[in-house]
C-alpha cells in the first residue's frame, strides 16, 4: 500500500502536468537563459576573433611619406589602402561606412619634421562607436613599436644606448589558467542557473495550497485519511519535483552549451565534465526542496491566491541579494559563503570552475545549508495545516 503523502504527492503533481501551458512556460524560462547565455558567450568570441578572420584594413593618407611604417602594418596582416587626400568630413563619411578600421594621414611636413629629428604628426582617425575598436588598438601598437625603434635608431647614431631611457625592466607572468579566467568572466552568469530552483515550483506551490483552499478542495483532502504532515509533505515533494527538474535541466544544459563553445579563442575553458556537473546537481538538490518549502509556507499563510503571488513574487527576489552583496563588496571566497543557502552553490560552482580542489567540507556545508532549513519549514507547515484558522481562511 502507497503512503498517504506519496498518493498526494502523485496527485498534485498529475494536476499540475494537466496544465499544458504553465508547464510549457515553465520549460521555456529554463532553456531560455542557457541559450541566450550560449549566444552571448559566441558573439564575444566571434568579436574576439573578427580580426583575424577578416583582417585588418587600414585607409592611409599620404603612405608614400612613411615606406618603413607601412611595411610593419603590412607585417601584421594590416591591409594598407592609398587613399588620396581627403578632407574631414570625407574622412567621417568614409569611417561611418564601416569598411575600414580607421583612417591614417600624415601631414604634409612629415618627411621634413622627420628628416630633422622633429616631432612628425600622424592622425589616426577611427569611430569609436563602430566595433572596430580591437583593430584599432592594433593599429595603434604598431605605430607605438614603430616610434620606439625610430627613437631607438636616433639615439644609437648619437652613440647613446637605448638602454638608456629604461632603467628597469618588468617582466610580467600571468599565473591565471584558462579555468580562472573564465571562471572570473562568467562568473556572474553562473548564479543565474541555479534560479529555477525558485521559480519552477512556485506556481504549484501556490495553486496547491491557496488555490485550493479557495476552490474549497481542501476542506476535501483534509477530510481523507491522512495526517496533516503527510498532506503537506505531498504537497511540498510535488514542488520539489518541479524545482528540482527545473534546476537539473538548466545546469545540464549549460554545461552543455559551455562544453560546446570554443571558449579557447578568449583564453579561456571549461574544465568541468559530466561528472562534475552531476555532482553539483546532487548537492543542489536541497536548494530545491529549500525553495519548495518556503513557498509551501508562505503561499498556506496568504488569506488569498493574488496574496500569496504577490508575497512569493517578492521572496523570488530574496536568494539574489546575497550574490549581489559579495560580488559587490568583492570578497574573497571564504568558508562561511559556503553556509548561506543560494550564495553556497553559486560559490562552490563557480570555485569548481577555476579548476580549484575544493575538498569535502564545502560539498557537505552546501548540501547542509539547505536541507536543514527545508526540513524545519516543512515541520512549520506540518503544524500550520492543524489549525482550522487556515483551512477556513480567517
């Protein structure tokens, strides 16, 4: 024979799937943000790697003047096209076509400034509202490593050694592994996809409990042989079961989408495997039956439906604000995030991401934080169904 609560649980949850569209819209909100997440990711690494695809083309105003200039831009895939003088509003009209990076003219004193060792102008005219900007800062660099070696060139033939003007030398050495970087970019995102957890139980939730008593359904159930620990804890496992299949969808997904994107070309990876991800799934689960269990809560505490939409729709925000405190106040990861539901997971995946040995502590703290909470607020809601006050609404 099933128990009480598991044939409440197949009830509510039978009902529930009855409702194609909530279902539907439930399962649309949790593929919606790994894709728009994939998406966003792509467009980085197609804006990261345009140049090299597509190269680099420079208008040059004047390139006859410079022959040594433009045979280093021509060294670094810079396509040089002679352009014939142009005045400025020319010069915007060509550069708001977006065909070149920028456009480069050199005055007309330029060879008689640089043969007398003065100053000679060169104008890098660019638009910084088009998405050129990485080919301009490439441009920029070879005319920065083109006036180091002139002046390198000036002070050898002045028999002074261009030593000289550097008396120290920093050598820089990143120690950041591809799994640190991406971690740090992506970071942020990453919180995101525990937050089906909240929403996908939270219509059934309410329907179950606030609804119902407005339907006077539940003065039905109650009316059944079954204890008021066992209705509610049907009830909660229902919710639970969305929450936790919504979770589980969104972060095998984007493990996908994260597995399947070339992150390689913005220095970058994704060094965690199905394994890990399964991992992370099983230690979330609580976060979901947490989640689930206050919504129970509140929604059977509310005096209608629209009360108790309201007040959850509120709470939904709740689990954001501890992330947004720590990443605004930037603190380091320490042991007691790893106590605070929500900021827990995000915490311990995100650490996993940097390819860091987290050990066991952290898993057991996670899955703790909010298995505990889950089961208190369950027996809260065990002893709240006892009262007539509630089942009539007064």
């Amino acid at each position: 024979m099933k128990p009480p609560f598991f044939i409440i649980f197949l009830k509510e949850l039978r009902e529930t799937l009855r409702e194609k569209r909530t279902v539907g819209l439930l399962v649309l909100f949790t593929l919606m943000y790994p894709v728009m997440f994939g998406v966003l990711i792509q467009q980085l690494i197609d804006r990261a790697t345009r140049s090299e695809r597509e190269g680099i083309e420079l208008a040059v105003i004047g390139s006859s003047k410079a022959p040594t200039l433009m045979a280093q831009l021509k060294q670094k895939n810079i396509t040089v096209r002679d352009t014939p003088p142009m005045e400025e509003q020319a010069i915007q009209d060509l550069l708001q076509k977006g065909k070149v990076a920028g456009v480069l003219r050199l005055s007309d004193k330029f060879a008689d400034n640089y043969t007398a060792m003065r100053p000679a102008r060169i104008e890098l005219w660019y638009d910084s509202a088009a998405e050129k900007n990485a080919q301009r800062r490439e441009v920029e660099d070879v005319l920065e490593a083109y006036g180091a070696n002139v002046a390198s060139a000036r002070l050898l033939a002045h028999g002074v050694s261009p030593a000289t003007l550097a008396p120290i030398q920093v050598q820089r050495y990143d120690t950041g592994t591809n799994a640190s970087r991406s971690a740090g970019l992506i970071g942020g995102m990453l919180s995101m996809l525990f937050f089906p957890a909240f929403f996908c139980g939270m219509a059934a939730a309410i329907d179950s409990t606030a609804g119902e008593r407005e339907r006077r359904s539940m003065e039905v159930l109650m009316a059944q042989p079954a204890r008021a620990w066992e209705i509610v804890t049907g009830k909660w496992l229902m919710a639970g079961f969305l929450a936790v299949s919504g979770l589980t969808l969104e972060l095998l997904l984007a493990h996908g989408v994260l597995s399947w994107l070339p992150l390689e070309e913005l220095g970058m990876s994704w060094s965690l495997n199905w394994g890990d991800i399964a991992l992370v799934c099983l230690v979330s689960l609580p976060l979901a039956l947490l989640a689930a269990a206050l919504q129970i809560a509140l929604a059977m505490n509310a005096k209608s439906f629209k009360e108790a939409q309201s007040t959850l729709s509120i709470v939904l925000l709740l689990p954001m604000v501890p992330g947004v405190v720590v990443s605004m106040m930037d603190l380091k990861t320490s042991l007691w995030m790893y106590a605070v539901p929500m900021l827990s997971n995000q915490t311990l995946l995100r650490e996993m991401a940097k390819g860091v040995e987290v050990g066991l502590l952290p898993f057991l703290l996670t899955f703790f934080s909010a298995a505990l909470p889950a089961l208190a607020i369950v027996a809260f809601a065990g002893w709240r169904m006892k009262s007539e006050r509630y089942v009539l609404a007064v």
